[in-house]
C-alpha cells in the first residue's frame, strides 16, 4: 500500500510517500480502504519526536489516528458492519494517513457528512465528548469552552449546545463569527477575560473545558470556583496541580456512534478548514504546528 512515513524523528519534510507493508486486522478489528485521515496535534508531535519519552512509536511509523473508509477485511468476532460499509475510526496511536488502515472503533459514517467531515470526527468527537462527561449534566448550565474553534473545542461547542448547554466559547476575533454560527457566545481569550465573562453570563460560569493549553487552567478554576468544575485535554499536568478533570481520549466504538447519530440529526458537521492530497501531508503537518487552526485539517488518500 502507498503510505506517509518518517523514518527518524523530526521535521515535516522527513515525510515520505513510499510502499508499506499492508496492515490486518485482529480480532474485534476492521480494515478500511482509507479514502481521508485528518491531521491532529498529536501527530506531528510524535513526528518532531516531542513525545518520544512518553510514546515511542516503532520507526518507520505512519502518522495518524483517525480516518474514513470503506471496509474491506473484517476479523474475528465483528458484527454489526460488513464488506463495503463506509466507516469512520480510530485506529492505533500511528497509521492513518495509509490507503489500509486497522480500526479497533469504528461507526457508519452519516450521509450528511462528506468524506473530508467524516475524516475529521474521530479523534475530536471522542475527546470532546470525553471532556464534557466528565463535567457532568450539561442541560440548563453555562459552558466555557476554552480553545472553542479548533478541532476538539468547535466539536465541543456543537455537542454542548445540542445537550441543552449555554456555550461560550473563547477564539480569535477572526473566528467569533464562526463560533456564532454553531450556537457559541464568542469571547477573546487572554486578559481581561473575566470581565467580558461578566458580561456575557452575569449569574456566572458553571463548568469549563479547556482545549487550548493556552496556560489559563488556573484563572479557569478561579472563574468557576472549583477545580471540579474544569475539565482539561490539553494541559494535563496543570491539572493535575489543581485536581482539574484531565481526560484522555479513548478508542470507543460508542462514543462515535453517538457522534454519528448527532451527525444525522444535523447537530454536528466537522468543519473542515483545509484538505491535502498525501503527496502535500508535509504542508499540512506544517500548517497544523503553527496552530490558530479552525476546526481540522485532512488528507485525501
């Protein structure tokens, strides 16, 4: 199969397009023929080799984690999906951007997505949808999403609002207009951000998720009152410190189906700023490292 691989840790022109040995899958596994994988932070983190203390990947790796295809080899024990169906995922923590690719979640991609939006839900749904359970019943309550505009915190807002939350959510003023048109109250981030909070929800914020590591955790926790009350994907040993919920995200087949039937409803559509074919994932790795992106980024297989 043709793939995207770096053969050594570092910068995004050590991305290659070359043959891969062809993956299968085990038991509880499906494999797709992949027709889009989306570019998370994560990533072009294990490329640079930021996390490599952490999570060491087995060189050469294919980077990527979540993706959409059509399946066409089924293991042991699957039920509820067959040869043909249009999926997307979550495979392993690398192999995504691939023309086979091994899930171990999976659910039927709806027909109001596109493959590009479908590319883009895995990994942001899973995590935001994490984060916000960890929070608690969301109906009735006023939501500070941190970080609302990109890939997990846009997912977030549209989850939030469907749930019966009042959302809003801090962004660049380019994106305020963006986190309007899926149902946020828009607010900058950065100083002075308890005092527009003010404004915008007088009686107070009741529960926040952070997506952005912007080093705000600990105004958040002041803003609420309680570290409980904060939920954290990105900046996690802050939230540790402060005893703040530190979510992870978790391949979880139903957890995407909920994100599927949300989908359906037209209660959640990716947004998808850009797309690549893979000959150009190094531009799009690149993109994705300079950060300020607005919902996600994909690669065409």
């Amino acid at each position: 199969m043709r793939a995207a691989r770096f053969h050594q840790y570092g910068g995004a022109e050590g991305l290659v397009i070359e043959q891969a040995p062809d993956p299968h899958p085990g038991p509880a596994e499906i494999r797709i023929r992949t027709t889009a994988a989306s570019v998370n932070p994560i990533d072009w983190k294990l490329r640079a080799g930021a996390l490599r203390q952490l999570i060491p990947v087995e060189l050469p790796a294919i980077p990527g984690r979540d993706a959409v295809g059509v399946v066409d080899e089924i293991g042991a024990g699957v039920r509820g999906v067959s040869i043909g169906d249009r999926v997307f995922g979550l495979g392993g923590i690398t192999g995504a951007t691939a023309e086979l690719l091994v899930l171990s979640a999976w659910a039927h991609a709806p027909d109001t997505w596109t493959d590009e939006q479908a590319a883009g839900a895995a990994l942001a749904s899973v995590t935001a949808m994490r984060g916000l359970a960890a929070l608690g019943p969301l109906s009735g309550r006023t939501l500070l999403i941190e970080g609302a505009a990109g890939g997990v915190g846009s997912a977030a807002v549209e989850i939030a609002v469907a749930q019966g939350a009042t959302v809003i959510g801090t962004a660049s003023e380019r994106n305020h207009a963006f986190l309007t048109s899926l149902g946020a109250l828009p607010t900058t981030y950065g100083p002075g951000l308890a005092q527009r909070l003010t404004a915008l929800a007088p009686h107070g914020i009741d529960i926040t998720l952070d997506t952005a590591a912007s080093g705000s955790l600990d105004d958040l926790v002041a803003l609420t009152g309680d570290p409980t009350r904060v939920a954290t994907i990105a900046d996690q040993a802050r939230g540790q410190r402060l005893g703040t919920h530190v979510v992870h995200a978790e391949n979880d087949s139903a957890l995407l189906t909920t994100a599927a039937e949300l989908g359906r409803k037209g209660s959640y559509t990716p947004h998808i700023e850009a797309t690549y074919p893979l000959e150009r994932i190094a531009d799009a790795h690149t993109r994705a490292e300079h950060g300020r992106t607005r919902g996600k980024l994909v690669i065409h297989i």
